[in-house]
C-alpha cells in the first residue's frame, strides 16, 4: 500500500491560532472524505505532520480520534490506513439517507418558492455541464451541493443537523460511483425538480427513493466487481 505522500499543493499549511488538534482532525478527515487520502492508504504521521506544518503530536491525537470515529484503522506494528469501508457498511449508511433525504424532499415539495426552484435548475445544469465534461470531481460536488440545497428548501432545522452528519460519509462512500452513474442521475434530478415545482409531495418521495435505491445498487455492483 502507498504511504501518505500527497502532491504538492494539495494540503494548505494550516495556521497557528485556534484549537489546532482539532482543525487537524478536521483536515484529515476532509481529505480522507475527498478521497485524496485513499482507502487503505497507509498514513504516516511524519509526512502528515510536514505537509500540515505542525508536530506529530496533533496528527496523531487526531489520527487516534479518526480511528475512533471509523475513519482510520489502527493496526498493531503497523500504523494508521486509512479505512476502507465495506459494503454492509456503505448499505446502512444509504438506508439512513434515503430516509432523510426522502422526507427532505416532501417537505421541499412543500415549502418550496420559485427562487428555490431555481436554484435547484442551476445546481442541474452545473452537473449536467460536468458530465458532460467529464469531470467526475465537479460532477460530485455540484450533487452533493443540490442534495444540500433540497435539505435546505425542506426548512427543518434538525432534519438538516442530522443530514449534515452523515454527508460527509456519504460522500467518502459514493464518490467511486458518481461517475458511472452520470447523466442518469441528473435525470432522476431533473425528476425531482419537476416533482418539487409541481408541489407534488407524493412524486417527490417517490423519486428521491428511487434515486437513493438506484445509487445503492451502483454501489453494490461496484463491490462485486472489485
């Protein structure tokens, strides 16, 4: 397995002010979450701490924290890897969010104005543009920006906490699939923006779950294929 080694550029030393373990945590489980850091990658607390620009300590009081909240696997006389997550692991995790993002998407249905609308149209179109560009990391973030932007329009406040906790996992989990679920998946957007401008909320859940069910089976087929 690769060690850490990240290219250059891609970590921004971080500044001193602040709870400075804790803005480590945070980089680190950003750049596992964005997949700079791989699955199974091997993570040297010495290269981490140079790229950073701290001491080891933080790096590995938050790598011991990652490790605690399943990012990071620590393994005697080994070191730290970072996690690779396993199917059951990514099926639960989906189930959740249909869940979640099923009734964010009724609610949307519901509350939704023509200026929320609109934005939704606008996030469509930066993914479709994306897919069409075939930049997988534009593509991924302009869903995970409309995903957002539904659970705002749904206008539940905990509904939205308790979405915010598992995004970042949800990322990690479906970035490998967001590219070859492509321009289908803008479809099924599309869908659900029509369903939303129609204030229909029936329609609304209905395609938000075939969605989630949909992304679930990409994922399913890419485990057995690897």
């Amino acid at each position: 397995m690769s060690s850490a080694g990240l290219p250059q550029g891609t970590v921004p030393r971080l500044e001193r002010p602040g709870p400075l373990r804790e803005r480590v945590y945070d980089a680190l489980l950003e750049l596992i979450a964005a997949r700079t850091l791989r699955p199974g990658q091997h993570l040297v607390e010495s290269e981490l701490a140079g790229r950073l620009g701290v001491s080891r300590q933080p790096v590995r009081e938050a790598l011991q924290r990652l490790n605690t909240d399943g990012w990071v696997d620590l393994r005697p006389a080994q070191g730290a890897f970072v996690h690779e997550p396993t199917e059951e692991e990514a099926d639960q995790l989906l189930s959740v969010c249909s869940l979640l993002e099923a009734e964010a998407a009724r609610l949307a249905a519901a509350n939704s104005g023509s200026a929320g609308i609109a934005a939704l149209e606008r996030l469509c179109a930066q993914g479709e543009q994306a897919v069409a560009d075939d930049d997988v990391d534009l593509a991924a973030a302009a869903d995970a920006a409309f995903r957002a932007k539904v659970m705002e329009l749904a206008g539940n406040v905990v509904l939205a906490e308790l979405a915010g906790q598992v995004d970042r996992r949800v990322r990690w989990y479906c970035a490998p699939v967001v590219g070859r679920r492509g321009k289908q998946s803008w479809i099924e957007h599309r869908e659900l923006v029509a369903a939303i401008s129609a204030r229909d909320e029936g329609r609304a859940v209905e395609v938000m779950r075939a969605h989630a069910e949909h992304t679930r089976t990409t994922v399913h087929e890419r485990s057995d294929r690897t």
